[in-house]
C-alpha cells in the first residue's frame, strides 16, 4: 500500500509511555508547553506495536487538544474568539495563546459569552494563525481505493450531531451500528451529507456503549453533568479505559486514535495477507461488534470520496455586529474603518446547527454587500444569504466560502421558505418548453386505438380517496364480489409513462426532480400540472389511462389470485379522507355531509356498499401484517391554520383515521406486488426499496431505556418489537402523551429506507427486506405523479406484461388457460418459462422497447432519487418548523405543558406534545436561581435565590432566559391573553404556572413557555422556558 503521510511538524510531540510518573511529567510539561506552543497536545508521534515509527496513512494519529471535553463546543452559534472556562485564563491572552484559542470552543455555548473587551481580538486572532497543521492530509483517491481493498478503512456516509456538532456518526454499509467520529480534528473538514473514508481506531480505545438511562448518558459528548476544574485528563464517561487492562493513556477527548506501542490495531486481521478470503472487512467489523456488544466503535476521517452538494448552498446570517465593533475599535486606535481591506473577512453563521462558521473574505463579497458593510449597515445582519465553500485547508479552523444568493430578512415568511428550497436544492423554476411539448392540449381524450390495446373498465364502479385540498389523483380503488366469498379489490394507478417516454426531454426533466415536494400551502410538482393536475390525474368522470391490479381476496386477506394490466378507467367520484370516514361510521347523509358530485351510472349505495367491504378487508390485511412481523410507530403532528395571507396563526391537532390506513393497506399491497414482478422479471435491474434493521446501538439504548423504568422490550424482530410495544402502550392506554413519548425513542434506533437495484445486491437477496414492513420485496409503485421510481417501475412492469404476452404467442398458450396465462406476472410464477431462452428473449426485448434501465443506471437512479427524497423530507420538515416559528412569534408566548424525558444536573429535555417536539431547558449557571441535583433519587429542585453569584472569570445568564415569571396578580391578563392550541374537538385547556420552589423528575409534567426565537438576529428556533409564578420578577 502506497504511504501517503501528513506533514511532521517541526517539534514532534513526546510519545505517551506507561507508568504513573510519566503520566505525571507529561502532564506537567504539557501544562508548561502553553508559553511555547499553540496547543497542549498538538502531534502525537506513536510507535505502531512492531516498534515501527508512525508515519505512513495507516498509522497517522495526529490530533489536537480540539477534542478536549471541557473544551467542545454544541452546534450552536458561540463567539468566534471563545475562550475555553478556565479561572486561570490570562485577561489578555498572548499571540500564541490567541493561536491556541483558535483551535478550542468552550464547553458549553453559554460560556461563549465573553465580555466585549474580547471582541477586539477576533479578526486579530486569525491574522496571527500559526502554519502549523490543524487537520491530517486527505489521503489521495488512490490511497484509499487501496486501504479499501485491503480493509483498512471503510466508505460511509457523514452525519451531524444536530445538538453538538462535535459528534458526527458515519454509516457503513452492512454494519449494524454507527461509526462514531468525535471532534474537529477526528471529522477532519468533513461536513454534513459527505461520503467519506474512515480509519477505524483501536478496538482497546473503544468507549464503553452506555445504557440509555437518560440522554445525558447516551451522549456523554455533551455531558450534562457540570465540568471539574483543571482536569485535562477527565471526561473519560465516553470511554473509561482501564489503564491496566488496555496498556493506554487517553488525554481528553483528542486522544482516540493516541496508543502506546502496547496498544493493538483493531483489524490486523482484516488488512493481514494470510486473514484474505475468510470474509470481507465488513465482515469482520461485525463479527467483532458481536463479540463486544458493549462497545462504541470509532474511527477518524481520511478523507472525503464524494462533498456533499449542501457545501454549495449554506444558509445563514452574516456576524455584521461582531465586525462593526471591532472596526470600531480600530477607529479608536487610528485605523481607518472607511474601506474594508481585501484581506480582511467576515464570518457568516450557518442557521442550520451542524455546519461550523465560515469565513467569506472581503474580496469575494457581492458589491451589493460590500457596500453595506462599509457604511456599517447593521441591518445587513437581517439578511438571509446563501454562500459556498470554496476551500479549507489544512491550517484553518473554518473554512473559506463566499456568498452565492440574498434572500431577504430573516424574519419574513417568503425568504425563509425559498432560503429552505435553495438549501436543499429543490429546483422550483417553470418546466422548459421541450418538456411541455410532447403534453397533449387539453381538453384531452383517450384516443379509441389506445382504448382498444387496453382493458375496459369504465363500467366499473371505480373512485379516489385522498386529502380535500389534493390535485395529483394518482390511484384509484373498486371492489367486486366473487362467488365463494371472495372479494376483486382493483388497485388502479395513473399510467403516467404513457406520457413521460424514456430519453425525452420530459423525462430528463422529472428526473431532474425526481420528487414532488409538498409545503402545506405549496407544491412543487415534479410534472407539469397539466399532466400531474389534469390529462394524467384519476379526476372523475373523465377517462383516465391505468395500470390495474386486480387481487382475489378472501375475507381473512389471503390472496388467492391476481391479474396486472394496463386499463382505461372511469372515476365516479372524488372522495376525501373524511367522507371515507363518515361512510365507516354509518354517517350516510350525502347532502348533510357536503358529498361530491357522482358521475356516471352509479349511486351512492354503490360507492357505501364498496367501502364498508374495503374497511372490512384493509382491517384484516392490517391485522395479517403484523401478525406476520410488521412494525408501525405514530405520533400526533399538529396542521396549521393560515389566514387569507396564507400567514400561519394556530395549531390543529388531526388524529390519523381508519379511512388513512384502508388506503394504505392496498397501496402497500400493489407495491408488494410490483416488486415481486419486477424482481422476478429484471433480476439484475429491478429497482426495489428496502430498508435495513435498526441501529444497533440506539435500538440497545432504548432497551436500557424500558428496562430501567420497568417496561419489557422484545427487540430481536421487528414482529416482536411491534407486539411488545403494543403491550406497554396497552398499559400505557390512559397516558396518550406517555405512548407519544415511547414511540418518539422507538423511532430514533429506525434507519431509513432507501432506493437500491437488485443487480448491485444480487449475492445478499436478504439484505433486499423490509424491516418495518417485514416483507422481503418492496418498492413504489402508486405514486407515479409525484414520484419518479414509480416511473420506472412502471416501465419494468410494462415490459414483463408485454414480453409475457410474447411468450404465450410463441408458446401458442391460450389466454383462456388462466393457470399459464399469468407465467410472469401473476400468482402462480413459472420460473422455467422466464428463465428459458424464448423468455429471456422476450423479456429484453420488451425491457429495451419500455426503457428498463442496465444495471449501472438504475443503481445510479436509485442513488440520485434517494438524495433527493431525503432533500424533500427536510424541506417539508423546515416548513413545519418555519410554521410553527410563524405562530409562536404571532402569540408572543404560548403556554402549554410539557412531558420531562431525560433529566440531569445542567438540562432537561422536554417533550411537547401538542407539537410534537422535543426541546431542551438549560438551568446551570442562572442568575438568581438555585438548581440542586438529587443523584440518589435523579430528582432536581429549582429555587429563586435572592443574591448575586459569580466572580472572576463567571458568567451568568439571568433568570428570564430559563423561566418565564408571571405574577399572581397579573394571572387574570395572562389568561386573557393567553391562546391554545386549539384541536379538533375545539376544547382549550387552561395551564397553570408552576411555583419555587419546583421539584422535577423524569416523565414529571410540568407547564412551559414557547417563544420564538431569531429571524433578523439569528437562526430560527423555538424556544422553551419554565412556565412559573413569583411575586419576586
């Protein structure tokens, strides 16, 4: 393997030996080393376990005292110039503490709150950055193909700690638990969304996997206990290593990948000549994670293999304060403040908490900005930009970037929502005139030719179920009664690749989009409406081109036969979910309810009849599927009321009905059933959805989590994980918020699904599954509309019918012989006929006829649509917390209660139900307030205290920042002004404040206070703070 190594300092750091007088000198000398150097560890030069001088790739452990746990920062927007808490830091530090303060971050964001005489020093300090390297070398592209192969580094995806963006999780493929990289120096200029290498780091450094008792354990990173003074050598919750029997000594957090000679490599075996062909390094990674289920695996970025696109758009708000008071500082010491210097830069903070600060230079500014910027505009800081990574090297804390696009003021609806769309690169332009070209005009009718290719089931008592305000109609539903019992159900899904060819510019196009995205009260439509919206939408009482499944059911749900074809259908009405659900619930008052128009010869005893069979059925395939290992978790998600602005002012709570699930049930049968064809017909591209087991690690967390409070949790399967959860919620049926709670943490271990082509899994068919729908072949099929894979799996579809109906030609196997006629496609599958060289001829000459992808490009396909369903999820994700950000900022404060989830010394986390979000209250270090921790019973009791705390060197937040005081007399006006979340029974409950002092433990409910937070002076949050009462304010 070709060596590729970072470049040595000038002065090597000492090798860590053994022995306790040592440890001692080290400690000692390193504590000296701070006149002298920049950090207090910054190389560490390590002998491998052959006695060999560390200096190749594999062996490289340079690291910084970055990673020190009293010195992290969370991912939240601190001071660029932090000073790390510390009663003996210097007032006013030298050049080459100034470096050193470059490479830290406090331990928590409130201590990042210096007082302004820091400020000056800002720009100061990045003047005098030393050379030094910060960050490894990124190994060369060839490096790592040939670590890879030789199993000594892996590809994973790179993932952010939303809470700490210190902490960062790598996923490999195969591997049953995340990869955990943890601080600056470890993640090595990676960012959110990167595909990277990692380099594993010694098994014997390890941490200690920690129970989930609460999540202050489960992420000792941010720990929530309070910092011991002038303890470099602490933090160890992460992983106490035992010094005897790991031969190691572990200096802050920094020191993962610092071993002794002692120390042995994690996977010799993996990477040893003789070990090669007894399994794959992946392997290998999980045999070990097996035998040592109570390890934390971590590793170090070597390099990044793909950026993730979000380096080019980054949205947040440029620090204009922090610049105008130091150039108002270097007013007052004569220098000119007129004109900015092109070496000069301004840092812009990121609103999404996981990316670091950027610096942009003043030479790449926009003119429009630069020109604000001198004339010291302090409402430039309102402005939402985008800007790019253009560079970040090795020797610099932040990376380098410039500004791409101006939004507008932070605080203001419309800019936050396109700033949300460029983020994640949602194109939201009008359709090119090529794509619209090959459209029909409306008004469109099925030509007769088509008609007579097709089955005809016009006759058919055929309508839709969706939500009132939906526009794209993509299926459609019938049933019909068989003799014996036994019940047609009809599937119908809209043909949309009779309009969208394969290679045309309107199949560039929806693939370029690959996803609707949905906003509440905007859509960005992959297709143009006048095909999503009209000739290709299921509307009533129109023909409508339809791929039909038609599925012969008996009452339990078992399928005993089936037939797929391409139809023209008629639909005789357009029902919403509430209509479905009126007719469930007897409620048959067709002008009482507001009902639909009905087209064609139908009455409304026809569509009843029909849906009271089909909730009678879709209740017993639900049964059927977790009774066959199906997992299902909901939690309650509040909708928005807008007014005629389409401004957002209130919550509506909107429990999930019957008539949801009665759609579900058949759309998840229709895509079971495409995969199967699909998968048996294009073996090696076939493009289907799996989704993998739980996280190991999480799953195990929750586990410890029901195990402490006495709840028993089966998570071997995910039928088992299903039936022991529905047994605590069973006990739990009188606690709503409880089971809102536990379905919450069950969610966390749950990987996403994700597109894949057989063809690239072809040797692991068992890694095809999906976990929480416990089936072994799934895809999406029902969405041709808004999704484009559903477009492809048409395709396929199309072509197994054609090459079936090829077959039985050359075989003169009549239509009538239903028990062959089907050989492909239906029920009873014939292998031998698909495998034979007449089947296989027709199968490629019907895939090349209908476009069904090769391999490489529906691998490629799948990848792309799954980036881009991921983008359409945060969006929407965004938008619901933009909403829920607009409604707080209209009512000020918003009182509500509140469940306590996790519970510690520092904080708690809280869990508000009636939005369906968790947020954090910070109660150390306030002014005015005692928070006194109970270890024994984990119990916390706040108190007003009425003298001042603090000194040298402390800061203290006051106590409105964690609580909100209303005084009894004023209780009356606070309950006129006060407004609830209003639901659908429109009832309104009254909170009352809490009083001090306030004892808390975990799962207490207690009151809160909602607030918005941000917009023209900071990322968007919501706020949360203790509700209480005091006559003392």
């Amino acid at each position: 393997m070709k060596s590729v190594s970072a470049e040595q300092p000038a002065k090597s750091g000492e090798r860590i030996e053994n022995g306790d007088k040592d440890k001692k000198k080290k400690r000692r000398a390193s504590r000296r080393s701070k006149n002298t150097s920049g950090c207090i560890i910054e190389d560490i030069h390590v002998e491998s376990s052959d006695g060999g001088t560390s200096g190749s790739k594999a062996k490289d452990c340079t690291r910084s005292d970055l990673d020190n746990p009293n010195e992290l920062t969370r991912a939240s927007n601190v001071a660029f110039n932090s000073m790390p808490y510390s009663s003996g830091s210097p007032l006013v530090p030298s050049v080459e503490v100034n470096k050193q303060l470059l490479s830290k971050s406090c331990p928590d964001p409130r201590d990042c709150e210096q007082s302004s005489r820091m400020d000056g020093d800002l720009y100061q300090q990045v003047e005098c950055v030393s050379q030094r390297k910060i960050f490894s070398s990124h190994w060369s592209l060839d490096a790592v193909n040939e670590a890879l192969e030789k199993g000594e580094v892996y590809r994973a995806l790179f993932r952010v700690n939303a809470h700490n963006r210190n902490e960062a999780y790598c996923k490999i493929d195969g591997v049953p638990t995340d990869i955990l990289i943890n601080g600056n120096v470890g993640q090595n200029r990676a960012v959110e969304g990167d595909i990277v290498a990692i380099k594993l780091d010694p098994l014997s450094l390890w941490p200690k996997l920690k129970g989930f008792v609460t999540e202050n354990v489960a992420k000792p990173e941010e720990t929530n206990s309070p910092p011991e003074k002038d303890k470099h050598i602490s933090h160890l919750e992460r992983g106490e290593i035992d010094a005897q029997q790991n031969k190691c000594l572990v200096i802050g957090q920094g020191a993962e990948n610092c071993v002794t000679r002692n120390s042995i490599p994690l996977l010799d075996s993996c990477s040893s000549s003789e070990q090669k062909g007894n399994g794959t390094a992946v392997e290998k990674l999980c045999d070990i994670l097996s035998s040592f289920p109570n390890k934390r695996p971590t590793g170090q970025v070597v390099a990044v293999v793909e950026k993730s696109l979000v380096r080019d758009s980054i949205v947040g708000l440029l620090d204009v304060k922090r610049w105008i008071h130091y150039n108002d500082g270097n007013a007052r010491t004569s220098k000119s403040p007129s004109s900015l210097s092109d070496d000069g830069y301004v840092q812009l903070m990121p609103a999404d908490p996981r990316f670091t600060k950027l610096i942009v230079p003043f030479h790449v500014l926009p003119g429009s900005i630069r020109a604000r910027l001198e004339s010291m505009d302090p409402t430039l800081e309102a402005e939402l930009v985008a800007a790019q990574i253009v560079d970040w090297s090795e020797g610099s804390q932040f990376p380098l970037a410039q500004i791409t696009h101006m939004f507008g003021r932070g605080s203001e609806l419309e800019p936050q929502i396109n700033a949300i769309l460029y983020q994640n690169s949602v194109c939201d332009s009008e359709f090119s005139h090529d794509s619209l070209a090959s459209l029909p005009r409306a008004p469109w009718e099925v030509p007769e030719e088509e008609v007579r290719r097709r089955k005809d089931l016009r006759d058919l008592c055929v309508f839709t179920i969706d939500p009132s305000t939906a526009t794209d109609l993509d299926d459609a539903l019938s049933v019909q009664c068989l003799p014996g019992g036994f019940l047609r159900v009809g599937v119908h899904i809209a043909d949309v690749s009779y309009f969208v060819l394969p290679d045309t510019a309107l199949d560039t196009e929806a693939r370029f989009r690959s996803t609707s995205v949905y906003m509440l009260r905007r859509k960005i439509p992959m297709l143009p409406p006048s095909l999503s919206d009209n000739v290709g939408s299921l509307n009533p009482g129109v023909d409508r081109l339809a791929f039909s499944i038609f599925l012969d059911l008996n009452r339990v749900g078992v399928v005993a036969d089936r037939w797929i074809g391409r139809t023209v259908i008629r639909s005789c009405c357009k029902l919403s979910y509430d209509h479905a659900q009126d007719i469930i619930d007897g409620k048959h008052d067709v002008a009482a309810n507001g009902w639909p128009a009905l087209h064609g010869p139908f009455e409304w005893s026809d569509v009843i009849r029909s849906i009271k069979q089909l909730s009678e059925v879709s209740t017993s395939l639900r049964q059927k599927r977790f009774t066959n290992g199906a997992l299902q978790l909901e939690n309650s998600k509040p909708s928005f009321l807008f007014d005629e602005l389409g401004v957002p002012y209130d919550f509506v709570l909107y429990p999930t009905k019957a008539s949801n699930h009665l759609v579900e049930e058949f759309m998840l049968l229709a895509n079971m059933t495409a995969a199967e064809v699909i998968s048996r017909a294009y073996p090696d591209s076939a493009l289907l959805r799996r989704h993998p087991e739980p996280n190991l690690r999480k799953l195990r967390e929750f586990e410890g989590f029901c195990s402490k409070h006495g709840m028993e949790l089966d998570g071997s399967s995910s039928g088992r994980f299903h039936e022991s959860l529905e047994k605590i919620t069973e006990t739990l049926k009188d606690d709503a918020v409880f089971v809102d709670i536990l379905n919450n943490y069950a969610m966390k271990p749950m990987q996403s699904a994700s597109y894949f082509c057989t063809g690239n899994l072809k040797d692991n068919v068992a890694e095809w599954g999906h976990y929480a729908l416990a089936v072994p072949l799934y895809t999406h099929f029902t969405s041709p509309l808004r999704r484009y894979p559903d477009i492809v799996v048409h395709r396929a579809v199309a072509a197994a019918l054609e090459a079936e109906e090829c077959f039985l030609k050359q075989k003169q196997i009549s239509s009538v012989d239903e028990v062959r006629s089907c050989c492909f496609t239906g029920v009873r599958f014939d292998k031998d006929a698909v495998e034979s060289m007449e089947g296989k001829e027709a199968l490629s000459v019907a895939g090349f006829k209908h476009g069904v992808p090769s391999t490489e490009r529906v691998s490629e396909i799948a990848a792309y649509c799954n980036e881009r369903k991921l983008a359409s999820r945060r969006v929407k994700d965004a938008c619901d917390k933009l909403y829920t950000w607009c409604v707080l900022k209209r009512k000020k404060v918003f009182p509500c209660e509140a469940r306590v989830m996790n519970l510690g010394p520092m904080f708690m986390t809280i869990y508000i139900s009636k939005l369906g979000i968790q947020r954090r209250i910070y109660y150390d270090r306030i002014e005015g307030l005692c928070a006194d921790w109970l270890e024994a019973t984990s119990t916390l009791i706040l108190d007003k205290i009425e003298f001042k705390r603090g000194g040298r060197g402390y800061y203290f937040k006051p106590l409105k920042e964690v609580a909100y005081l209303v005084s009894p007399s004023d209780m009356c006006v606070a309950k006129c002004n006060a407004m609830s979340v209003t639901d659908t029974t429109e009832r309104t409950e009254e909170v009352a404040p809490a009083v001090f002092p306030f004892t808390v433990q975990v799962f207490s409910t207690i009151p809160v206070a909602l607030h918005a937070v941000g917009g023209d002076d900071g990322p968007l949050d919501i706020g949360a703070r203790l509700y209480m009462t005091s006559y003392y304010r």
